[in-house]
C-alpha cells in the first residue's frame, strides 16, 4: 500500500509547466510592436508600445500559468525606467543603450554568479525547469557569454546606425539570433529534465 501511495503522489503531485514552443515565439511581440510602431511615430512611440507589449505578455502569463515571469519583469522594468527617462529628457540615446544595459546587467549577474559557483539561470527559470545544478551552471555560462557579445553587438550598432537602421538591426539580426541560441539550447535542457525524471524515479524506488 505504501508503494501504491508514493506512485499516486508522484502521479497527481505538482508538475512543471512543460516546454511550450510558442511561448519562444511570443518574446517577440514587443520587438513586432517596437518596429512597426517605430515605422509611424517615431522612436519614443516605438519604445512606448513595445513596454506595453511586454507588460501584456507578464499579465498573460500570470492569468494563465499563475507564476511571475521574473525574466520579462527584469527586462521590463529596466525598459520602463530608461524609456520614461528617454521621453523626460527628449533623448532617444536612453532608449538605444537600454539593449547594452539589460544584457550586460544580465550577463555580469549569470557570468559573476557562476565564477562564484552559482547557478543564476536556476532562480529566473526554476519554476519552467527541473534541471541538474551542472546543467544549470552549464546553461549561465552559455547565457551570461551570449548576453555579453550581445551587449558589445548593440554598443557598436547605436553608434554607428541611424534610428531606422538600429530598430531593423534589433529586429532582423538580434531577435533571430536570440531564437536560434535558444533553440540551439533546447538539447541540453532536454536532456537535463530527463536525467532529474530518473533521479526522482530513482529516489522513490529506493524510499
């Protein structure tokens, strides 16, 4: 009886919500709004919708899956703030650097947290994935380098490109590229889930 109980509670206890593809494809609503936006109004209108946008996506989310995105809310946050300073202050640089600083702030946090043997990735992603500690690790590593050629990528693309040509820069070359790391992710995380499927099954088989 005891046997059946504990195969009951690993039936009917919680579960992780499961990889949903589409959910990779709706990360880029804001950048959608962001450029067809920015094609009729102009910069500040852009920024203004794509917020707004990722405010729609955290809402979605929480109605839903009831769970926080703490990864949109980051990112949001930061754009939030950088764009109201942008609009205050009529000065679109704001809105340019505000790629630089999310990804540098996220990738020092991911790389620094793993110098240190900790596996940041775990706390924003923890409640979407039952990973290993390795694979989590494995994972900051490969996020916090991304993120960092990601920020050198958009400080040399402000720069050196006009308003129009940094918003298609953002859409064309960054979003792409972004979904092709994450796919190109997929792999590993698969296989992590899989190995903790075993070491549950493992640990209950021995309780």
């Amino acid at each position: 009886m005891d046997k059946i109980a504990q195969e009951t509670a690993i039936a009917t206890g919680p579960r992780r919500p499961k990889i949903r593809f589409m959910s990779m494809f709706s990360e880029i609503a804001p950048l959608a709004a962001f450029f067809m936006v920015n094609q009729a109004y102009g910069l500040y209108a852009a920024a203004l919708a794509a917020i707004g946008a990722s405010f729609l996506l955290v809402t979605v989310t929480w109605v839903l899956e009831k769970r926080l995105a703490r990864f949109a809310i980051f990112a949001t946050s930061i754009a939030t703030l950088l764009t109201l300073a942008a609009i205050l202050a009529e000065e679109k640089t704001y809105i340019k650097i505000q790629p630089s600083l999310f990804s540098g702030a996220f990738a020092a946090v991911l790389l620094i947290g793993r110098l240190r043997g900790e596996a940041m990735m775990k706390i924003f992603f923890q409640a979407q994935f039952d990973l290993p500690d390795k694979v989590w690790k494995s994972l900051s590593l490969r996020w916090g380098l991304f993120f960092l050629a990601a920020t050198l990528a958009n400080e040399v693309a402000w720069r050196a490109l006009s308003d129009d040509d940094w918003v298609s820069f953002r859409v064309l070359i960054m979003a792409p590229a972004t979904g092709l790391f994450m796919l190109a992710q997929l792999p590993i995380t698969l296989r992590g889930q899989k190995e903790m499927a075993a070491i549950m099954r493992d640990e209950n088989a021995s309780a």
